[in-house]
C-alpha cells in the first residue's frame, strides 16, 4: 500500500481499506416499521442503490408455544423492494458514496466544514461521515450451512424436539439480568433478512427459507428453514440449512 | 296543714223505711249517692246535724251496708255533735261514718241513698326518681288507704306540683297538670314542661274534699288540690338536659413541620349531649377551621350534637419556629343550665431550621474515550431531600483544560450560576480536554453536597488491540456526528458512528447469480467475480448474503454458497431445468 488509508480496529477488525476498490463503508439510511405483506419503498431499501436489509418482527409477544407473528420472513418483492410475512422493524445499511443527506437542505448532514472523508484514488467516496448520524454495528456472522433448520412450530423432520432444534438453530441468546432487559436486548437485534423467502399455508403446505423466528419466551433468535409437504401425498418434512452467510447486527 | 271542718247538716225526711231512717242528708246540698267528704289525720270536724223530725240521728259503719241502720255496726257517731277532733280518735281514725236521721215512727227507707259520710285517707307518694329531665315524665305511685271504691272524682287522691316546699298554696308548676290515683289505680305519670326551669319541686298528695268554711273562712277553695287536703308531699329535683360535651383530646402539638402546610387534629366525637340538644361550635385561631364529620371546613360557628366527630385544620405559620393555635370551643349548658365550655388546642410549631442539605446525587459513569474539545453531557439528578419551600444554590466549578462546566435546570438553558427546590432536574456538561487521554471533570454543587463528572478523551496509540469486535481500544479513530434525539429537527446529541470497538459494515461487491440447469442438473454452480481486498488472509472477514433459491421441485432443495479465498461460490445440489437467478452482496465486516 503505497498511498491511502488502512484501518483496523480492535482485535483487526476491519475498518476502511482506501486501496480495496469497490469497498464502501455503510452507515444507517434507514429505520421503521412497515407493516405485513406491504412492499417497502425504495426510500427505505432500494435495491439499486446496493442498500443492505436488516430486519426484525416488531412483534415481542412472549408465547411458550409458537406465535407467528414473531417471524421475519419475507414473502415476495416487487422490483427487489420486499413484503414481509409479519410486521417488520426494518435498519436499512446505505453505503456511504450512495447516501444522501436528509436534513436542511444540505448534501451533509451536519454541514460540511467538518468530519472524516476517506475516497480512492479516482475521488470515489469510501467514508464520509457527514452522510450519516448512525452507525449499525455487526455482532455476529455465520456462515452458510452453521444451522441445521426446521421451525419453532414444527420442531425438524420426524417430530423432533424443541431442544434439538434449539440446539441447531439458535442464532442470538438475549443477555440481562431480569426478563425485561432480555426482551429489550432481543428487540435490538436485527438480522440480515433479505436472503429469506416464505411461503406460509399454500395448499397445506409452509415453506420458509432463510428465514427467522424471534422467541420471547426463551429469548433467542432462531433460524427457521424447511419445507413441510402434504403428507397425505407422503411428501416428507424437509429441513434447509442457511444457504448464504447470516448477519446479526445492532443500530448505533 | 290541719284543717277544721264544719258541715252543718240538718236532715230531710226522706220517707218512711221499714227502719225508720228516713231522715237523711240533703240531696240539694250533696249529690251523688254516697255523699260524704274525706279527711286526713289530723283534721278536726264538727258537724253539726239537725234532725228536724226530733228523732236520733243514726250510722252504719259500712257504706256498702246493707241496712244502714246502726244495729248494724252496733255504734253510733261518737260525741253530741259528732267531732272528730284529732287522729288519736281511734274511732275516727278507723271508721267511715254515715249518718242518718231515725223518724219517730217506724216504716221503710224510701231512701237509703243520701246518707253523709266521713273517710279519713292516708297515702304515701313513692317516686320512681327524685331527678328528673325537665320534658320527661314524673311517674311513682302512691300507696294508700281510706279511698273508696274508684267511680267519682271524689273517691281519688290527686297530685300536683309546687314550685317548691315553702311555696304557698296553689302555685302549682307543672303547668296545672293534675294527676289522681285510685284505690285500684295508684301509679301515676306527671308529664313537664320542656321550658321547666331547674330547681327542686314540690309533688303534693291531696284528697278530694268538698268546698266550704268553718266561722266565715274558707276551709276549703279548690275541690282536689290544696294545703288543707294534702296527705303528703315529696320533693324531686327538675334539671335541664346537658347540652355540653366530654371533654375532647384534638392531639399534638404538631412540632417541627414544615412552613405554611395544613395539618389536622385527631378526630374527635361529641359525647355526653344529651339527646335532642346541641352545642355550639366555634374556632379561633390563625389559618384555623374545623369541620363537622364529613362536612366543609369553616371557621363559622355552627351547632353540634352527641356522636358527630369535629376534626381541626390548622395552617402552620408561613415563619420559621413559630406557633399557630387553634382553639375549638364547644359550649353548652349543664343540667342547672349553667354554661359549660369545652374547649381544647390544637397547635403547630415551624421547624426551627430548614434543612438545606439536598440528597446525595449521582452525575454518572465518565465518559471515556471521548473525543477531544467536545461537549459531553451527564446524566440528569433530579433534586430532593430539601426542606419544603427551601431554594438553595447550585455552583459549578471545572477542573482541566478549557473545562467550560456548565449546568442545565428543568432542560433549560446551560449556565453557571442557578438555584434549585426539590424537584429540580439538573444536568451538567463539560468540554473534554484538548489533548489525547486528557481528562477533563467538572465539580456539581447544591446545599453543599457534590458530584462530579468526567471526561476522559481517547489516548494515544500504544499497539496492539485486545478484545473482541465490542473492545476498548483506547487507539484507533473514532468518528461522531450530532445526531437529533428528541425529533425536533436539531441536532443536539454526540454519538459514535464509527470507531475500532465496533464491526462496521462495508459493502464491497453486488451482483445477481444466475444458476442455469439444462436438464434437472445438479451440484449447478456460480461463480461471483473475484472480491477486491478478499484473499486466502482475510477471507474470513468477507460474508455473503443473497435473495433466496428456491426451487419449484420438492426435492434436494440444498443451496449452499461457500468462500473460496477471493471469491464465493453458490451451489444448488439438484436444479430442474430452468435459470434462476439471485441478488448477492458482498460485505467486509
């Protein structure tokens, strides 16, 4: 590296590499909620634009059974803009050359006689922290294949147990010390939804890829992937690992 | 009072009985048909009787005799001109005497009727009790002896009452209620007034006797009361009802209270009022009222009665270590109707000194690694533990390099200088030091009690990271941007948005896989292009995330992507005929 800038953090993580073309910093463009089965704007994810999707069902219902309402899934998209099954808490991740400003009329936020730019050789933007008044922290990533799937409501195939798939499937454990701090612990995590699919109860069948369930009653995150046939046609109950990496994250 | 009696009788022919009595008294001077009179021990009677047919004049000794002829009772009136002269007669004291004329011939009592007779009576009044509540009733009864058989008014014994034991005769009090008993009836019941004054009474017995006089004065003016018939007399005491209370315990003093607050009495109920009676309630004193059960509170007098509960509120002065006293008085009148007042204190006394010394409070952790010459901000206190109504100051010194210690009350403006009750919010703030791991700390102040806050600015590099992603490097570059917390469209809030303590995200590659199977292939594959920056070193640190395969057939659905060292490949297992494709994103954490 003979010009730029390289930075790692604490124990090497990456921070900004000015030299690794294409490599752009994301910071928050976006929060809400969009309720289920509605398209997202391209305002909140655009798919164009590169923006990266993390979600969570808004819902925090504590159930010792199963809640549907605690899936995060989605179940279509329009022009790459995704419905979800459920209610949605969404922290969509811009990247920082793409990010536009929001407030007073100004490409920065906050002006722009001040903060950290970080471009390539060709003035490319990498970092800029004028665009952007959040950051999303990342607290875990698997690899794809790390959970074995099935679902909270079906347990896996040959009416396994709720611990087996525990065992297998636990993306997240809430910490706290009290019921209530694991709850807001657990509300706090997003995970990076946009590789998921769903497609509940069509002609007695459920199918969820990639896909997520948010327990409040054992406060952990799962990871839900099967398909459940029509047994009557003795199609069996199938299983789905992660197919592509798993992103956990945190809105700064 | 002894009485003379003199009834001169002279007697008509009242035709011939087989008896020959038929000389009796006059039916125009005596009605009814046992004529007669009685008379109490003591009396003298000289009745003169006339019998003008020159016969004797006879008796019987019982009324109710059959054949009043003295062979009968076997006697005769005793003395010439039939005296009863004292009770020590045995006779007279004894005996009912009828008298009658004899003819002198014989032949039948045509009318045995008008015959006149003395009775002497006694009786002894018993009262139920000597006191009595003017409005209630006197009852007792009399034990008597003498009265007749119960028919006219004559065979009765009456009570009335005097104003007192030495009252002359007549002045009755009772308002002219006349009682009577009977021989077979002797209990009586003499209502009184309500108005009756208090005092000591007179209750007189008295017979019945008719009117007359004895050597032109009158012996007699009224038939069924007087001295001269009075049997026997008691007196008996006549009390008003007690319109006064017990007395009351308001409670306190209330001591060392706070300035210029209400504070209240016990509770306190009326007793000892009698029934139907009401006192009178008033209250004196600064910032002092009462109230009536669950009534208003007033400082206007207002009537109570037994059994309604008073409570005092009493404002405690606006000074310090002063006394408000309120004073309740209820006033009523004993049973001589004598005024009684009742009356107790309910005070409060201000504390003598205030307390000015706040509770102990916490401005929160330090900020640490905070970046240089920026504002950083505690958590706010809110104020409390000062005497009610106590304002005290609040200083605010700062120690270290262009310090700028400042302080917010209620969220108002920062300042230097400001005071505080309980309640206030307040929260400080400081500029951190100008240079790397400088500290900068700010000194809190309220009514002598401190806190104080401090900024530690992020240190120089010293090599070498320790820790996981959420680490505390005390090196590295730390960004912030002002971000608007409360909505209101300014930015007013310091927050991290990148720094070495945290995994970032960066985006480093996009595209969409295209997985083709011509003919229900499988283990199909795709390629991303090669990731800039990722090699065989850090290919750990690249993750992959893209839409879903999914595929139309029920079976082997496994897609997998795996990271090679420069790129990612995504594999379906099994692929029906057809082309499939996927948004990916690189990402570089």
């Amino acid at each position: 590296m003979t010009y730029g800038l390289f930075m790692e953090g604490n124990a090497g993580i990456f921070q900004i590499d000015s030299a690794a073309t294409n490599t752009r910093w994301s910071g928050l463009k976006a929060t809400g909620t969009i309720a289920a089965n509605t398209f997202m704007t391209t305002a909140q994810m655009n798919i164009t634009n590169k923006d990266l999707l993390f979600a969570r069902p808004t819902s925090t219902t504590s159930s010792s059974t199963f809640n549907s309402a605690n899936y995060c899934a989605i179940m279509g998209n329009s022009g790459g803009a995704p419905k979800f099954l459920t209610e949605t808490s969404f922290a969509t991740l811009q990247t920082t050359g793409g990010a536009i400003a929001t407030s007073g009329g100004s490409s920065n936020i906050n002006g722009s006689d001040y903060g950290v730019l970080v471009q390539e050789a060709d003035g490319t933007v990498v970092y800029d922290s004028r665009k952007f008044t959040t950051g999303f922290e990342l607290i875990s990533i698997f690899d794809a294949g790390a959970f074995t799937g099935g679902s909270r409501e079906h347990y896996a195939a040959g009416g396994g147990s709720l611990a087996t798939y525990q065992a297998g499937n636990t993306v997240y454990t809430a910490t706290g010390s009290t019921n209530s701090e694991k709850a807001a612990d657990l509300s706090s995590v997003y995970v990076s939804a946009y590789n998921s699919w769903a497609i509940p109860n069509i002609n007695g069948t459920d199918w969820f890829i990639n896909s997520f369930y948010y327990d409040y009653y054992y406060y952990k995150i799962y990871f839900v992937g099967f398909f459940e046939g029509i047994s009557t046609m003795g199609v069996p109950f199938s299983v789905m690992k992660n197919q592509t990496n798993i992103a956990l994250g945190r809105i700064k | 009072m002894a009485t003379t009696y003199d009834y001169p009788i002279t007697l008509e022919y009242d035709g011939v009985d087989n008896l020959g009595y038929s000389y009796v008294a006059p039916s125009t001077t005596y009605t009814g048909t046992q004529l007669g009179m009685y008379f109490k021990a003591g009396d003298t009677i000289s009745n003169t009787i006339t019998n003008p047919s020159g016969g004797n004049i006879g008796d019987v000794a019982a009324n109710a005799a059959a054949n009043p002829d003295p062979s009968n009772s076997g006697a005769l009136p005793p003395g010439s001109t039939y005296t009863a002269s004292t009770d020590s007669s045995a006779v007279w004291a004894t005996t009912t005497w009828l008298i009658f004329g004899r003819n002198t011939s014989s032949g039948n009592p045509a009318d045995r009727s008008n015959r006149f007779w003395w009775q002497r009576v006694s009786g002894t009044i018993s009262l139920d009790s000597s006191t009595i509540t003017r409005g209630a009733n006197l009852t007792g009864s009399v034990s008597q002896s003498g009265l007749l058989s119960p028919g006219l008014n004559s065979h009765r014994l009456y009570l009335l009452t005097w104003t007192s034991a030495t009252t002359p005769d007549f002045t009755y009090a009772n308002g002219g209620s006349l009682a009577s008993i009977t021989s077979s009836s002797t209990s009586f019941s003499i209502s009184t007034p309500t108005n009756m004054p208090p005092g000591t009474y007179e209750l007189v017995l008295s017979h019945y006797a008719p009117t007359g006089s004895n050597g032109g004065a009158a012996y007699q003016t009224n038939n069924f009361w007087g001295r001269n018939q009075q049997v026997h007399s008691v007196t008996y005491t006549v009390q008003q009802p007690r319109s006064y209370p017990d007395q009351y315990e308001l409670g306190g003093p209330t001591t060392n209270t706070a300035l210029s607050t209400k504070y209240y009495s016990n509770t306190v109920t009326m007793a000892g009022i009698d029934s139907g009676e009401t006192a009178t309630v008033s209250i004196s004193g600064t910032n002092s009222k009462y109230k009536i059960g669950s009534g208003s509170y007033t400082t206007a007098d207002s009537q109570i009665s037994n059994g309604q509960t008073i409570t005092v509120e009493n404002e405690s002065n606006s000074s310090l270590n002063s006394t408000n006293v309120a004073t309740l008085t209820v006033t009523g009148q004993n049973n001589s109707g004598a005024t009684v007042v009742v009356t107790d204190t309910f005070t409060t006394t201000t504390t003598s000194s205030e307390d000015t010394t706040p509770n102990a409070f916490d401005l929160g952790d330090s900020a640490t690694n905070v970046v240089a010459s920026t504002t950083q901000y505690s958590d706010t206190i809110t104020v409390a533990g000062l005497g009610s109504g106590v304002t005290t100051a609040v200083t605010i010194a700062g120690t270290g390099t262009t310090v700028n210690p400042q302080f917010s009350i209620n969220s108002g403006t920062y300042g230097t200088s400001g005071s505080v009750d309980n309640g206030d919010t307040v929260r400080t703030r400081l500029t951190s030091s100008n240079t790397p791991g400088g500290t900068n700390f700010l000194t809190l102040s309220i009514g002598g009690v401190s806190d104080t806050f401090t900024a530690v600015t992020a240190g120089a590099g010293t090599g070498g990271g320790t820790g996981g992603a959420s680490g505390t490097a005390g090196y590295g570059l730390e960004i912030f941007n002002y971000r608007d917390t409360t909505g209101n469209g300014v930015a007013d809030t310091l927050v991290n948005i990148f720094g070495p303590n945290f995994r970032s995200c960066s985006l480093v590659s996009s595209g969409t896989a295209h997985l083709q199977s011509s003919n229900n292939d499988t283990n199909v594959t795709y390629n991303t292009p090669t990731i800039a920056g990722m090699n065989s070193t850090n290919k750990n640190t690249f993750g992959m995330v893209m839409g879903p395969i999914y595929l139309a057939s029920l079976m082997n659905v496994s897609v997998l992507a795996t990271r090679n060292n420069t790129n990612f490949t995504v594999t379906a297992g099994f692929l029906p005929t057809g082309n499939y494709y996927a948004t990916w994103w690189v990402f570089r954490y």
